[in-house]
C-alpha cells in the first residue's frame, strides 16, 4: 500500500505541474505534512484527498484514493492499476476507446 500512496498523490501532484510548496500551501497543510502524504507515511482522509483532487484537477485521484484506502472503497469498487492512469488524459479527449477502468473514473464528479 505504502507504494501505491506514494505514486497516486505524488503522480496527481507531479501532473497538475505543481511543486510541493505550492501544493501544500493551497492545501493549508505544512511541507512535511504533503511529503508523509506522497511517500506513503500517513494516507490523507478522504477530504483531504477530495482537495488533493480539485486543487489537481484529476478526478481520478479520488477513484483511486478510495479503491485503495478506504474500506468500502475496497469492497465496491474495481482495483485500480496505476498504469491505467496514463491511458486516461483528462485535459485531451480520447480518440481510441477508452479501458473499462477509465471510464469508471470519469463517472466521479468533484
């Protein structure tokens, strides 16, 4: 688990094209508190994945924080590859079909 938590905040992060101290100060959330987030020290709550998301702008982030870490998160919804992730571009529109689990992950609305 402590590796998937690292590369879904991190990677959100990374995408969004922000750097940790612009992130964590539009979160209200010191530096550090950011860096347990993305390593995979502490896993952030589900509002703070929410903000995570919209501050992002990756709607997946959300999906992916819930199949994950939350336990009816793990019961109901498929297990996410991280992989999958670059097939899904939210800022482009997709012009081959996109995988079952893309679009499960455009279904989430912030």
């Amino acid at each position: 688990m402590k590796q998937n938590c690292r590369n879904i905040y991190r990677l959100a992060r990374y995408m969004a094209g922000l750097d940790m101290m612009t992130a964590s100060i539009e979160l209200e959330i010191s530096y550090r508190m950011l860096e347990y987030y993305e390593h995979g020290d502490i896993i952030p709550s589900s509002l703070m994945a929410k903000n995570m998301a919209k501050l992002y702008k990756t709607r997946w982030l959300l999906y992916y924080h819930l199949a994950l870490n939350d336990d009816a998160g793990k019961q109901i919804l498929e297990r996410p590859r991280i992989e999958d992730i670059f097939l899904y571009n939210e800022k482009a529109p997709v012009e081959r079909e996109a995988p079952s689990r893309a679009k499960k992950i455009n279904l989430i609305r912030l």
